[in-house]
C-alpha cells in the first residue's frame, strides 16, 4: 500500500496521539516547514567572535563589524535624529539608566562595545546665578532677570535654572552674572551654558537668548541691548528620562516610550532627550513591555492589555482590553505588521490593535505549555513572518541551558514545531533578515574541517541562522 503524505503541519500537544491528523506529527524537532515541505533548518555559521566574555544576554548589530553586547536585558533603538550622520543609538536596562552613544562614542576607549556612552537627557541646573550691576546703559530702569541652561556635546539643550531675582537695571547697562552650577554631572557630557533674559521680571514672561559659554566659565557680562535680544527658550519641560527607564521603544510619530514600574512615559517628537511630565501616564497594573501596530500602541502588564490612540503624546488616550492576558516575559514581546505577540501563562497571546486571543489554545493547554516552555523565560523574534522563540530551562557549568519553538501564527490553527538548541542572546537584523544568536557550543561542535578551534578565549560564538 502507498500512502502519500503532504502539507506537514507540526505538532499539536493539545490532541491526543490517535486524534492527530496524518499530516501533524507527534514529535517536530529542527524541522522547517515551508510551503507544506519538510526540511531542516540551516546550519549555523560564525561570523564574529565579540570581545564579551561570560553570559550574554542582549546582542545587537550596530555596524557590520561592530556588535554591542551585555550580560542583561538591554533595550536598544537607533534615533530619528534630524541631521545626524553618526548613527546615534540609545539603550535602557544597564548601569546608569538610558543611554547614548553613536559611531565614535562607541570605538573610543577600550573593552567591549559600546565602549563609551552618556547618560541620555540634559538635567536643568539646581543653582540660579549671581547678578551684579555695573556700568553703562540708557533709558529708563526696569526689572529683569537671568536664567541659564545647560547643554550637551550633541547640541541638545535641557531646561531652565531658577532664575535671578529681579534687579534694576537699563537697557545696555554691563550685569555680571556668576555662580554658575560648578559641578553638573560629567555622564551627561555638558559643555556649554546657555543665558537667557527677560525683560521685565514679571512671573509668566518669556526669557529670551542672550549668549552662549563653556561650561567652565565662572563669570559673564551681559551688557546686550533689549532690541539684540534672541530667540525665546523652547527647552523649559525637556526633562531627561527617569534613571530607572527601561522597555525603551521608538513609535512611528518620532516619539519614544518607556517605564517604570505603572507609570508611563514619552518623549518629545523627534527629541529623543527630552521627556516631558506632562506626557507620563499611570496604569492600574505593572506594566511589562510595549509594542505597537500601525499606529496603536500596545501595553503589556502583569493583567490586561491596554491600547493607546493618538497622534501626539499629550493626547494619548488609553483603553483596557476586555480580557486578561498577563505578559509572563518582557523579552517575550514582539511585534510588526502582524500584530503585536507575547508569552502569558496560558500560551501566545496577540493583538492587532483590539481585543485579541491566545492563538495557541488550540494546539497547546496551558499546562503543557507552563511545564514545557518556561514561559517566564521566553525570549521571542519575529524571522520569516514566524515566532521564534528561546526558553531557559536550567543551567550546566553555570551556563543557562534550555530548548526553543517556531510557531507559524498565519496558519489556521497555527503550526508548532521544537528546537532542540538554544543561545543566551539572540537578535534579529532588520535589515538582512538574518537571525543572529550567540551561546555555548558542545566541545565536539567545536572543531573546523582543519581540526581548529572555532571559538574565541571565551567560549563566545556568534551565529547566523
């Protein structure tokens, strides 16, 4: 007898053996189902050795020969910066809260990359300056004050001191304003002062531009006629973002997003440094990750999702999905064009924007699901319009050990097949396509076709699948 078999379609645990269909099978490890075929994924092949040693947990391809890595969840996202040729990046989850770096920033000093950053933002001064009156000027006195900002080496300029009391004084007349903050911090690479006056001291009045300083200049005399006066400072809520940021996200209206804990927070348009007060928003739960579809934004929190609507952040409206669907892992989030997915206790969640399901309920309970893929320690990607994901299920020699899934969301019911390997750290590239992944390879793995050795002193290998 021939029996022919087509259009392969994975694994069902939800079904028992004797109600599987004849074209699903019991156990799908390493095979890549396309276009109903059964293959098998590439093999992998080296491409860079990282000057990273240990656990890796976060990777991602900055250049073609330049790799950032971490040893913790580390959010990274290139900037809409207008002008920037330098390939400015910001990243959230280390050391000193978000960050910044770019093409020189990164190369500069020694060790691994990104070698060197600064804090992302430009903090207001805590200090008002020192006002004293001296010679010359015309007309009839008023009262004015002084106020001064600080800026950074990209050029980005933070919010106002407190201002100088009102003095005395006409138009022209030489003031020598001192006190300056002596000592701002030095990771948000300030480097200049930036004065402004008012013309009269009225609360509510606008400062207007008188000049720009080094950092380091103690004193500075402003004898500037009013009619020389410039432009109105535009930066007074340009905040920098909270230090503990983390879930950093860039939106399509140029807007980037993040959190702590409930509340929420975003950027100004296309400044990526400044994080305005009035923008922040608080949920009723913890919020784990953020996505969006089109232009909707997705917030994943340890009970219901929430949507949000608007085209600027300081009207964003905010909606609680009907059902629950509690994000079991931040890293667990992914999204695109076909929606935005996560790991929640009971399988694979996603939302294309309005109330969603857990798409894999008909393939997988959720007490398979919650025993087998360690659903707290998802790490997903979309590659080949596929889920890909990682899950951590123990440690060997101090190296966390554990499997993967590819789930085929597009298919109805959705096709599941097993991974029997898995990396610490894996990302893919959106420009190529091509998923890279770096971990532990088994000591037989380790040898060319010449009997070398295919790793680096520190038992780093980086992939492409």
């Amino acid at each position: 007898m021939h029996i022919r078999l087509r259009n392969f379609s994975g694994i069902a645990p939800l079904l028992g053996t004797h109600n599987l269909p004849d074209n699903m099978a019991q156990v799908a490890i390493n095979a890549r189902l396309r276009g109903g075929e059964l293959q098998a994924w590439d093999n992998r092949l080296k491409v860079i050795a990282l000057e990273q040693a240990g656990v890796l947990r976060t990777i991602y391809k900055f250049s073609s020969t330049i790799w950032f890595a971490w040893d913790a969840s580390v959010d990274v996202v290139k900037g809409p910066v207008s002008g920037d040729t330098t390939n400015r990046t910001y990243f959230t989850g280390t050391t000193g809260g978000p960050r910044v770096t770019n093409e020189t920033l990164a190369v500069a000093g020694a060790g691994g990359y990104p070698r060197t950053s600064y804090k992302l933002g430009v903090p207001a001064p805590t200090t008002a300056p020192t006002v004293t009156p001296g010679a010359g000027g015309s007309g009839d006195n008023r009262y004015t004050a002084w106020k001064y900002s600080f800026v950074n080496g990209f050029g980005e300029e933070g919010p106002f001191s407190p201002a100088t009391d009102p003095t005395d004084c006409m138009s022209g007349q030489t003031m020598t304003l001192s006190s300056f903050e002596s000592s701002p911090d030095a990771d948000y690479n300030l480097t200049a002062i930036r004065i402004y006056r008012v013309l009269s001291g009225e609360d509510g009045a606008d400062y207007q531009y008188v000049d720009e300083i080094d950092i380091d200049t103690a004193s500075y005399d402003d004898s500037t006629e009013d009619i020389d006066l410039g432009e109105i400072q535009v930066t007074a809520d340009f905040l920098p973002p909270d230090d503990n940021l983390i879930g950093l996200i860039s939106l399509p209206n140029g807007v980037f997003g993040g959190f702590v804990g409930k509340d929420l927070y975003f950027s100004e348009p296309y400044y990526v440094y400044a994080w305005p007060t009035d923008y922040n928003l608080t949920l009723p739960f913890p919020i784990v990750a953020l996505g969006y579809v089109g232009q909707t934004i997705v917030v994943a929190t340890e009970a219901y999702p929430y949507i949000l609507v608007g085209q600027d952040p300081a009207t964003y409206s905010q909606t609680k999905l009907t059902d629950p669907a509690p994000c079991s892992s931040k890293r667990s989030l992914v999204y695109g064009n076909s929606g935005v997915m996560w790991a929640t206790p009971d399988g694979i969640y996603r939302t294309t924007g309005g109330d969603g399901e857990i798409i894999t309920r008909t393939i997988i309970d959720k007490y398979d699901w919650q025993e087998n893929f360690y659903p707290s320690t998802i790490r997903g990607h979309i590659y080949g319009n596929k889920y890909l994901g990682f899950f951590e299920s123990g440690s060997e020699g101090g190296y966390p050990t554990g499997g993967g899934f590819v789930l085929d969301y597009m298919k109805n019911p959705p096709e599941l097949t097993m991974l029997d390997f898995f990396y610490s750290a894996s990302t893919v590239d959106v420009e190529s396509g091509k998923l890279y992944a770096v971990g532990r390879i088994e000591p037989e793995a380790l040898l060319d076709d010449e009997g070398e050795a295919l790793l680096d002193d520190a038992g780093e290998e980086l992939l492409d699948g």
